[in-house]
C-alpha cells in the first residue's frame, strides 16, 4: 500500500479500528441477537403519512405487475416468482428493489390492480426478508424503505384486511427499532442523517410512541446542527446532500404541523439555511454545478423542493462554512470551489477539485467539471474524483488529493480522502465593475513544493470572464515538471481553433459565441468526458493550457463573449441539429 506519510498511515489504521468497532456494535445491537429479541409493543395503527415529493412515473406499473424490474440500468424478469426470492443479481439492483422507492409509481397510476400488486410485493419482502436479507438490512436501505412505506401506507393498506394491515405495521416498527438500535453504527454524514429523519418520521407516524418520538425528536436535532453548516451547507460540502436532506425532511416538517407538534428549532433553522444554499448552487438552467460527488441534478425534485421556500431571495454569493463562492455579472454565474477537503470520516464522495470552477451564461453551460458517473463501476469512480476531471490546474498530471483506494482496506473502508489541501486562502472583492476571487491551495505543496493560486475576475455585465493561475514555488522545483490548466466544455457547445491555435471559439446551440484565448501559452483542444447526465457518458471537449514549472509558472487567460444568441424564424436555435452521441463503454 503506497501510504507516504506516517500521518496518513495512522488515519488509515484508525479508520480500521473505528471501523472493526462498528461493525462489532452493529452485530450487537441489530445481529442475532436482535432477531431473537421478543417483539411485542406493536402500534396499534398509523396516524399520518407524510408526503413523498420524489416524482412518479406511472409507466413502470405494467412493467413491475408484469414482473420485469428496471433499476439502476439492470433489467429483471422474474418470470412468476417474487423478485425477494432472487438473490443473483446486482447488488445495486437489489437496492433499489428493497427500497421500494418505486411504490409511489404504482400509486401514480392509481389503479386497483396496483394496490394489489403493491401488497402482494409488501407481504413477499415481510415472509423472505423480514427478517434477514444481507442488502435488505442495510442501514441506507432501511432507511429508504421505512420513509416509503409510511409515505404510500394508505395506497399499501386501502382494501387490505385486518391481518395485514397489522402484520404491516408490526414489520415497519421492527425496522425503525433496528434503524434506533443501530443508528450509531451507520455511515457518518447523509446516511445518518437520513435515519434519524426516517426514525423520528415514523415516531411520529405510528400511534403510541411517546417516549421514542421524544428520543427520535433529539436525536433528529443533534444531526441537524452538526451536519449543516451556519451557511446551509453540508459537512460533507456535497450540493445532492442538499437535495437528498430536504427532499426528506420538509415531509417530516409537515407531519409535524399536521399533528399540531412542536416544531423543533433545528428543523426550522436548517430549511431557511438550505434553500438559500441549493440555490447558490444553481445554473441558469437549473442544474447544480458538479462539486464533491453532484452528477446530473434531478431537476424535477429541485424544483419540488423550491417550491417550500417561502423566500425565494437571491442566492447567496458567499459560503464560507461551505468553501464555495459565486460571481454573478447579468446573465453569468461562475462558481468555484475554495475549501479545505471535508472531514476524514464524510470524505467518501468528495472530490479533487480544489479551486475549480463551473461558468454558464444564461442558460448556456460553458465550463464544467466532468462530475459523476451514474454507473456504479470503480474506474469511473475514481476518475470523477480526480483533480484532472475539473476545470483547475493539476501537477504532473497528479491529483491534490489522496485517496484510500488500493486493496485491501480500500473495499473495507470505501475511499476517503487521507490528505489534500488544508489550507485554503481566499480574497473576495467586489464593486460596480464586476466581481473578484482570489484564492490559493497547498494541496500540491508536500509533494512538489508548489501552491496553486487562482485569480477569477467577472466584469459586471457577464461578458468577460478573467483568470490567471499561478504555481507558486515554496521550495526547490524539479526542473521537468510539468503543469496542466483544464477547462471542461459543456458538451452542448461546438469548438474549433482561431487564429493558428492561439484561441479557441465556443458557440452555443442557442447561437452565443465566446472565445478563449491564453496569450503566449501552449494552447490544446483535446477530448474529455462528461459523467454527469441523463444521456449517460458524451463526449465532449476540454481546453488544456500546459507548461513548465520553472519557466512559466503563472498564466493568464480569459473567456470573452463575441456574439449573443440568435434564434430561428421557428423558434429555435439555428444549431439545434448539432447533436452529441452518447460514449458507450
């Protein structure tokens, strides 16, 4: 295992003690020993159900009373039997199953045959799996289940008799005892959070808690106050913790209104403080900009979600708590990340990408980072993360963080980051001529005795975008390193070189021309990859800047708007026709 120094080598071994110890606790509290418990204290019934507000598509109900199961791209025909009795199949298909996030589209189409459908499937996953299922139980697929279980509880039990109706809830109180029992246990950061959110929704929910609501209640409030961030961030300064966070936790806040509850401070305080934030976040065309594990953003659930924002201001420009900043000039946003790697213990999906930056006029993405793969497959994994798939400067083709991927502790562990930038410098200044940010990372400091310093300026009117990258020496600097300035393009522009390859020109499919130039620098149009969509993996392009440490360490460069959109007769863009093909595997 190729760990440098002794202070990784001592995150990692407490990783694995932390880790042993868990799983020791685990085995304790939801193992044997809690399937042989006695369990008697069962609600007598349900008072509420809080809403779901993930959208349905009500087009998969034939398929599943059909019995073919499409999640996370695997197909399954189960040809008469339960899908609960198959166990050969993808793990991440057997997920999804056993989350049941895809009642609500058997509830969409709202017939009589998908309420039975949807029993028939409850009372198979309570005789195979009630029990013991080595996916089933997972801590994160509990969770799930537990929330869409009490939020489709009256399409489950509508017509169902007197003995289902309390074999359900007996099921649904065994789970939210082993989610309280294990919670401790569970993965630090969403996964927690979540659970305390699907166990205080359900104390809620079920008639007779009293004393478990209060705990639940508690303990929902300590997770909030430590996760976000007095900004509206996330510990783990991932944007879909945003969206998975409130997704759950304004149906739990209505439940609380509903049964004319207290609202806890917490709850109310982390709403007003995340929404502002999702925002920050946004493009002009609605998607979230691609930092520390945001792949394609779910577009119909962040607008859900905005809905609740009884606010509706204007986003925030500076998240210090977070790390980010955003520059706004009329239509032009750039945002960029500039903070220190989060904690060791929430850093399983967090990214390289120190100091880069995303750029979009209007609805146009122009620069982007090439975000995260929708695939579950390790290669792609661990090229999302690295510091070469954002639009920053990488050294020696090297990213500024290391990671625990190398065998055997990174299967055990998962991939957190051991060490990265901790010191991260930022200036902001701003005034009627545009925007500044000045910022600088050690992440390359240990290793090539380098730090990297990022000067962004966007000229009030969004039209030029100015930067300049600098390696700063802070020692001796081997005189064949190299240095490399990556700028991801949305795939949706066209690119072709000016003026012998000094510049390079961008045009939107909307008709918006921008041109890059990098005067006296080695200029490159080279392909990339972007991750992050519903298409699946496209090709796209990257402009790459590269030079010597020694003999060119700082750089400048700009983004000029030279053309604004024109639209056709019909209505649409005179480039509609240019069309990207998906990258197959």
């Amino acid at each position: 295992m190729n760990i440098a120094s002794l202070n990784e080598r001592s995150r990692v071994w407490r990783l694995v003690a932390l880790h042993i110890w868990h799983r020791t606790l685990k085995w304790m509290h939801g193992g044997p020993f809690f399937r042989l418990q006695p369990f008697s204290a069962v609600p007598a019934r349900l008072l509420i159900a809080p809403q779901d507000l993930r959208t349905a598509d009500e087009t998969n109900a034939a398929d599943i009373y059909g019995g073919r199961f499409l999640f996370s791209g695997h197909l399954v025909e189960t040809q008469g039997r339960s899908p609960f009795e198959l166990n050969a199949v993808h793990e991440d298909w057997q997920r999804e199953l056993h989350s049941f996030g895809w009642l609500r589209d058997l509830r969409a189409s709202d017939s009589q045959i998908a309420r039975q459908n949807a029993r028939v499937l409850v009372e198979d996953w309570m005789k195979y799996c009630g029990r013991r299922h080595p996916i089933g139980w997972e801590a994160p697929v509990v969770t799930r289940r537990i929330l869409s279980w009490l939020a489709h509880s009256p399409f489950i039990l509508q017509d169902g008799d007197h003995e289902f109706y309390r074999n359900f809830v007996k099921s649904l109180a065994r789970q939210v005892r082993y989610l309280r029992q294990t919670i401790n246990e569970t993965e630090d950061g969403v996964v927690r959070l979540r659970a305390s959110l699907a166990v205080a929704s359900a104390c809620i929910s079920m008639a007779g808690q009293g004393r478990f609501a209060r705990q639940s209640i508690r303990r929902l409030e300590h997770e909030l106050t430590r996760q976000i961030l007095p900004d509206g961030g996330h510990i783990s300064r991932n944007p879909r913790a945003l969206i998975d966070i409130l997704a759950d936790l304004l149906p739990v806040r209505q439940a609380f209104v509903a049964q004319g509850l207290e609202m806890p401070p917490a709850m109310l305080q982390s709403v007003d403080r995340m929404m502002p934030m999702l925002r920050f976040f946004r493009h002009g065309d609605g998607a979230l900009a691609h930092f520390n594990g945001m792949g394609s953003t779910p577009s119909d659930l962040v607008a859900t979600i905005l809905a609740y924002d009884d606010a509706r201001g204007a986003p925030p420009l500076n998240a210090p708590h977070s790390g980010y900043q955003r520059l706004s000039g009329a239509n032009s946003v750039v945002l960029i990340d500039a903070g220190p790697v989060p904690a060791l213990g929430v850093s399983g999906d967090a990214h390289a990408g120190c100091l880069s930056f995303e750029f979009s006029s209007g609805t146009n993405r122009i620069v982007v980072n090439c975000g995260v793969s929708t695939k579950s497959n390790p290669m792609w994994r661990k090229v999302s993360r690295s510091t070469a798939a954002h639009s920053t400067a990488t050294v020696e083709d090297t990213s500024s963080c290391r990671f625990l991927s190398e065998k055997p502790f990174g299967r055990l562990l998962g991939a957190p980051i051991l060490s990265g930038p901790s010191v991260v410098d930022l200036e902001r200044e701003d005034d009627q001529a545009g925007s500044r940010i000045t910022a600088s990372h050690d992440g390359y400091a240990a290793e090539f005795n380098v730090v990297h310093e990022r000067d962004l300026r966007l000229s009030g009117d969004g039209t030029v975008l100015d930067g300049i990258d600098t390696l700063r020496a802070v020692g001796s600097i081997d005189p064949e390193h190299r240095y490399a300035l990556r700028f991801h393009l949305h795939p949706g522009l066209r690119t072709s070189m000016l003026r012998g390859g000094s510049a390079v020109l961008l045009v939107c499919r909307d008709g918006e021309a921008w041109e890059f130039e990098a005067p006296g620098c080695e200029l490159s149009l080279d392909e990339s990859i972007y991750l992050s969509d519903v298409y699946g993996h496209r090709k796209t392009d990257q402009i790459v800047v590269t030079g010597s440490l020694q003999e060119a360490p700082s750089v400048g460069w700009q983004f000029r708007k030279t053309a604004t959109a024109k639209l056709s007769r019909r209505g649409t863009s005179e480039f509609d026709d240019f069309g990207e093909l998906p990258l197959e595997d």
